[in-house]
C-alpha cells in the first residue's frame, strides 16, 4: 500500500509529541516527587532560623539544664525545657504502657486465631479508631475518663496525666495493631506448620514462633506509635493541662510540648516576642524526639529483621 505524503507527516508528527512527552514525564515526576523533600527542607530551615533567633535571646544552657519553665512571668522569665520534656514523657509513658499490650494481642487474635470472615469484619474496625478527630478523643478524655478515674481516685484533678495518657493510647491501639499483624501475618505458613506438627500448641506457636519472626515488625510498630503519642496535640490541650512541672506526679495539672505550642499560638505572645520565638524552640525540640523515634524505628527494623 502506498503512503500518502500528509500521512508520513502526520507519522512524523506523532513521533515527536511522543519523544517530548516521554522526555517530559520524567521531568514532571521528579518535581512531584520533590515536593516532599522541599517542604521537609523548608520545615526544617524554618525552624532552625527561628530556633537560632530564640537563642540569641535566652541561652541555650538556661533551655537545655533549667527545670523552671515560666515564659508569662513579669519579670524573671525561665525557658528551662525540661518541665514540657517531663509532661510530654509522662503521657507517652501512660499511652505506650495502654497500646502495647492491647495492640500485641490483638494483633496475635488477628493473625493466629481469627477467621478470614472475623479478621474482615474486626481489622476495619479497629482501624476506625485511627480516623477519630484527636479533639473528639480529647473531648472524652476530659469528660469521661476523668469522671470515672476520679470516681474510684477522687485526689485526681481534673486536668491530670492520666486520663489523656490512657485516650492517647488507645489513639495508637490501631497503628500496633495493624502493623504489627501485618508483620506477623508475613511470616510464613509453613513455619507455623512445622511447630504445630511437632506437638506445640497454638499459644506456644504465636509466643514462641510468629512474635520473634515478626519482632522487627512489631519492634517498628511501638516506636512509631510512640512517636505519634511524643506529637499529639489536641488531646493533651483539652485533658491535660496548662501547668509545666518538674516533678513525678500525674494527678495533677500538667504541660506539654505540644500544648504548650498551642497555647502560645492561640495568641498569648505578640510576634517577635521571645515567647513567640519559643514555639520554635520547643517545636525544634519536639522534631529531634520526632526524628530519633524515626531512626530507631529504621534501625530495630534492619537490626531484627528475619528474611525467609
């Protein structure tokens, strides 16, 4: 068949938007893929100006080594960060001491013993739990498990550390227990058959035999659970308090990282104060707990990591 000139140009055509468009993909998905990395960049130069600002004004060893952390005081304000360090840890502590033993074993009841038709059902469940508004988690941390702590320990405050280390927790319950049974259900069959042909239990199996296979897994799941706990916000703001202390109590009204971030930008500073300048002190702070839970995560995961 011949070819008529207008179809070899309109051939030739074809081909070269082709080539433009195979060269500008690339280009084109590069820059969306960048976006993260820039906005990360930009995050981090951000505080770090800010930061430095901060310190041009208050020393770092008064915020590094001060156990004082009056920023409102009329005069003689202290920036020593360890009071929020110490609230922030304590709901942290309350929160990992919750999720991990409930988180665990529903993932073990996930995996080991639930059917297909019950691990469908009860999985999407529990992930709904992860798309609760933190305020709404707030809101009942503050007016019912407060209520029902103080009905049985009536020298608990109202704002305390407790309760909102106890919501907080159960905020995370879906991210150990999802990851951590898809770290278990990854381990293979054959190796479950193997333990339950030489006479172990199904407990002993799941303990003994797909926990340890999976532990890097699980290992990665607690910590970034435990760094979504060190972030929380809005929980911590309505339940916990406005009271930064260096001290080991949790019955009463305490402050954290966070909160107090939420306080300040609620507008209780001018801008260019050095309590305004604070924020970015403390949220510096917050973003290296932040990335070393990040790190270790990323680490436990290589270091016990079985491959099969």
């Amino acid at each position: 068949m011949r070819t008529s000139v207008q179809e070899l140009i309109a051939k030739s055509k074809d081909k070269k938007s082709k080539k433009i468009i195979e060269k500008l993909i690339p280009v084109l998905l590069f820059l969306i893929a960048s976006v993260s990395v820039l906005t990360t960049i930009g995050i981090v130069l951000t505080l770090i100006i800010e930061t430095v600002t901060f310190f041009t004004r208050v020393p770092l060893s008064e915020f590094i080594l001060g156990t004082t952390w009056l920023p409102f005081a009329n005069s003689g304000a202290q920036f020593g960060i360890w009071p929020l360090i110490v609230g922030t840890l304590k709901i942290t502590g309350i929160a990992i001491v919750v999720a991990v033993p409930i988180g665990i074993s529903a993932a073990i009841y996930l995996s080991e013993y639930a059917s297909d038709n019950v691990r469908r059902v009860v999985k999407p469940v529990l992930e709904v739990l992860a798309g609760v508004p933190t305020i709404v988690y707030g809101f009942f941390a503050l007016t019912f498990v407060t209520p029902v702590l103080q009905s049985f320990f009536p020298e608990i405050k109202i704002f305390n550390a407790i309760s909102p280390g106890i919501v907080v927790g159960i905020m995370i319950i879906p991210m150990i227990a999802s990851l951590s049974e898809d770290a278990m259900s990854s381990v293979p069959k054959s190796i479950r058959d193997g333990a339950l042909a030489m006479g172990s239990t199904k407990f002993e199996v799941a303990w003994k035999i797909t926990v340890p296979a999976a532990l890097s897994g699980i290992i990665a799941s607690v910590v970034l659970g435990l760094s979504r706990a060190i972030g929380e916000t809005m929980i911590v703001s309505l339940a916990a308090g406005s009271t930064p202390k260096f001290d080991g109590d949790f019955t009463g009204s305490i402050q954290t990282m966070t909160a107090y971030i939420v306080q300040v930008s609620k507008g209780d500073a001018g801008y260019g104060t050095t309590i305004y300048y604070s924020i970015y002190a403390v949220g510096f702070t917050l973003f290296l707990f932040t990335m070393a839970m990040n790190i270790l995560a990323g680490y436990m995961s290589k270091r016990f990591r079985e491959e099969y």
